[in-house]
C-alpha cells in the first residue's frame, strides 16, 4: 500500500498538470474580477443609463459593461464542465478570440475617443491612434484563424490556443495601442500641471493614469507571457494562461475611464483639467469680456500689495458690488483703503480710524488731484464697510480660487 500511486486512480478532471492547474486557479480569479465589477459599477451604470441622449462612448460603455461578463460566463463553462467532449470543443474554441477581439477593439475606440476629446481635438492623436486602432483590429481578426484547440484530457475543458508563437501579435498590437494611449494621457496630464501646479497624487487620480497603467501593465505582461514563455508541449496552456484576465481588466479599467468623464459624454467629454481661468466659475459666472480690461467702477490696488485686484467688478442688484480676486490671498477691504490713503496723503499724518467710512470714488479724486466730496448720509449707509452701520450692504468680496 506504501507504494500505491493514488493519482492513477484520479479522473482525468482532477489529475491536472501543474500549469493547467494555475490556469483554472487564475480563472477562477478572473470570474471573482467580472462579477465584482459587475456588481460594483451597477449603480453608476444606472445613473448614466438615465442621462438623455446617447454619445458614443454612453453607447460603448453598454456594450462593454454586458458583453464581458456574458463572454466569460460562457468561457467559464467550456473551461470548468468536465462533460465537454473534444467533438463539442471543435465547435466552440473560435468563441473567445473572436469575442475578445471585439471586446478589445470597441474598449480601444473608446479610449481613442477620450484622448481625441482631451487634446482637443489634435490632428497628431488622430493620426496616431486611428491607424494603430485600424492596425489592431485588422491583425486579431487575422490571428482569430490560427488558433486551434488545445489537446486536453476529456474533462479538462475547452481552452483555446494558439496553432503558431507569432500568434502572439494578436495582443501586441493592442498594447501598442494602449501604449501610445498611455504617453498621450502623461503627455496631456504634464500640460495642465504646467499651467495649473498640482499634487503628483492628485492629477494622478484626477486624469485616471492609474487606470490607462493598469491597462498597459497587463497587456504588457500578457504579450510578455506570448512571446518569452515556452510551452511544454501542444497540451501546455501557459501562454494563454492571463488573456482571460487581461481582457477582463482591460474591460473594467475602461468602462471606470468613461465614468470618470465629469459632466456630458457628448464628443468625448471635457477635461478636468482645463485651467479655471478658461472656464467660467459655476458659483460666480463671469463673461470673459469682462476678464480683458479695467472698467470705471474699478477701486485703486495699493502699491504694497503682492498681488493685483482682478479687473472684473459688477454691480449686483443690491447696489454693493462683487469682487472677483484670483491667484492672491484674501486682503480685507480695510487693509486697501489704509494702504492707498497713506500713499496718497502720507504727509498729512491722518489715519483712517475705527468707524470711518470709505469711498473708492473720493480716493480716485484724491488721486487725481481734485478735492474729494464729502459723503452724504445715504452714501454712508450704502458705502458703510465696518462700523456703526452693521446693516449697511457694503462690499461683497467673491474669491475665485486660492493657491497656497
């Protein structure tokens, strides 16, 4: 009994080789991918579903969010059913590199369609991920006819492999693509960083290049797995060994791609990163006419102060008025009025005091040389800024943004 050999008594679906036996375990795992997300993304996958209209990457997105889990349920069943005999195989081996090679080439045109959006519609990324993406497409629907079906024991499921080690290039060329997609996204990230300085860490998570990483990372290792691994013989799986899990997430990291869009899906969306001073403030919208030159109503800056008064000042309907200040620390409106008052008269020794009362309009006059004009009582209850006159409307100071 010592020397009885127990696996002889295995069947053929329990006695696995060592790498077939990683490649059920690393399915396994694949599964556990698909369904989390599945479950995971179905929330935010609702909300988008209610958005009106349907752009292309919302119409892509529905494609990708359904036809990955269905592929690698049916997968899963040829892989794991130890019925299947190698008659039914023949019919069905075809089902995964064809189905994957649609689900990589619409995750590819999503992505294309993202960059074209955040470049602005840029020529270069056009003419550079169009022929990679048409390339891409062209040469997996080519390599989908030399595949054959793996050798296995009956019961050790239906797995797909490849007939030649050139075959390979049926997942280079996507990570040619996702390279190229990769650099463009450093590439735009590094722009708006120049314009608009930012934490690594947060223009990292911000523009989403932890997910176009993991998408070239695990195309890269696959390819790696394809064109360096050496098989044992025929009925050795191990280059196909992460194509299911490539594909999952590849999958998965693009469909977070699209819902990480801020705002309409229309033309690819907008980018995050585009410099505030380009936009108009959601809370405080300004034309930018406005932006371009002093106007009248304008108070005097004090020479002292480090950074400018924005050229923008409105009226609003209450009769005070609305200063927008931008790329400058809060200055009180006080600390202004002092400043220019011992510019103007700082021979004279006088000093605002506790309850005095500012007029922009008397300090320009001052200014120029003319006598300032006394306040009446109604401009001090209009003009009060600090005092006696807590009901006063005053000033209202409105920053856009603050940078430390």
């Amino acid at each position: 009994m010592d020397g009885l050999d127990i696996s002889s008594l295995l069947p053929p679906s329990l006695l696995l080789p060592p790498r077939l036996s990683a490649h059920k375990y690393l399915m396994v795992c694949t599964l556990t991918v698909a369904a989390w997300d599945t479950l995971v993304l179905s929330p935010r996958t609702w909300r988008l579903y209610k958005t009106q209209g349907w752009p292309l990457l919302k119409i892509t997105y529905q494609f990708l969010r359904y036809l990955m889990p269905v592929e690698f349920a049916i997968v899963a069943v040829a892989f794991f059913d130890s019925s299947w005999s190698l008659e039914r195989c023949q019919h069905f081996y075809l089902f995964e590199p064809i189905v994957t090679a649609f689900l990589m080439a619409i995750a590819s045109l999503s992505l294309a369609v993202r960059m074209y959006a955040i470049w602005d519609k840029s020529k270069i990324v056009m003419f550079t991920l169009g022929p990679l993406l048409f390339l891409q497409v062209v040469v997996q629907a080519i390599c989908c006819a030399f595949y054959q079906v793996v050798p296995l024991d009956v019961g050790q499921g239906c797995i797909a492999g490849p007939k030649h080690n050139w075959v390979g290039i049926y997942w280079l060329a996507p990570t040619i693509f996702y390279t190229a997609t990769l650099i463009f996204a450093i590439a735009r990230s590094r722009k708006s960083q120049l314009v608009k300085p930012m934490n690594l860490w947060k223009l990292f998570l911000r523009d989403g290049l932890n997910l176009y990483g993991a998408i070239w990372l695990v195309n890269m290792i696959n390819v790696l797995f394809w064109l360096i691994v050496t098989p044992n013989g025929p009925e050795d799986t191990i280059k196909t060994i992460i194509t299911s899990m490539t594909a999952v997430l590849t999958t998965t990291m693009t469909l977070r791609v699209i819902l990480g869009i801020r705002g309409q899906l229309n033309n690819g969306g907008t980018y995050s990163g585009m410099s505030s001073s380009s936009q108009p403030s959601h809370s405080n919208p300004v034309s930018s006419g406005a932006r371009k030159g002093p106007t009248a109503s304008e108070g005097p800056v004090p020479a002292g102060a480090r950074h400018s008064l924005s050229q923008n000042i409105r009226s609003n309907p209450g009769g005070g008025q609305t200063y927008t200040i931008e790329e400058m620390r809060a200055k009180t409106q006080r600390e202004w009025a002092a400043a220019e008052h011992e510019e103007e008269d700082g021979k004279s020794g006088y000093a605002l005091g506790e309850d005095d009362v500012v007029d922009h309009d008397s300090l320009n006059d001052r200014r120029r040389g003319e006598k300032a004009a006394p306040l009446g009582e109604d401009d001090r209850d209009a003009a009060s800024v600090k005092g006696k006159n807590p009901g006063g409307i005053g000033v209202k100071v409105t920053i856009d943004r603050e940078f430390q």
